[in-house]
C-alpha cells in the first residue's frame, strides 16, 4: 500500500513540477477556473475536481488491494465486471 501511495505521489509530483516549468499548467487552470465574463472563480468547478481526485485515488487503492490479494487475472474480472454492471 505504501509503494503504491509513494510511486503515485513521486509521479505526479514530477509531473506537475515540470509542467508548473513550462507555465502550461498555470495559464491552463487560470483560463478553465475562472468565469470568462466577470473573472470570478468557479468554486464548484474546483470542488468537484477535488471530489473527483479524492474517488480516483480509493478506486486505485482498492483495485490495488484486490491484486494483491487475489492475483491479477481476479482483479481484471472485477473490473470487468463493474463496467459491465454499469
């Protein structure tokens, strides 16, 4: 659980870091929270976005749990599975 947790938190703060060099993720994020009319900032865009991250993140860790507890090929099925349910 910690190699997952740390491997995912190295990536993307790697990620981020270099894109924050490149000033695309700043100008990005400053054009998409922001209203174009009046400027103002979209306080449900960035809650649902951090909403998002947060389900992203259990959705991963339990899809981790179930490897390493079940095998792969187990772990492929419930995913298989889920989407299907859905």
């Amino acid at each position: 659980q910690e190699m997952n947790y740390f491997t995912s938190f190295i990536g993307g703060t790697n990620s981020t870091t270099s894109t924050i060099q490149q000033k695309v993720l700043t100008e990005d994020v400053g054009e998409t929270i922001e209203t174009p009319e009046s400027g103002e900032i979209r306080h449900m865009f960035i809650l649902y976005i951090v909403a998002y991250i947060l389900i992203s993140w259990i959705a991963v860790s339990a899809h981790t749990a179930v490897v390493k507890k079940f095998g792969g090929v187990a772990a492929v099925f419930v995913g298989t599975a889920r989407k299907g349910m859905t």
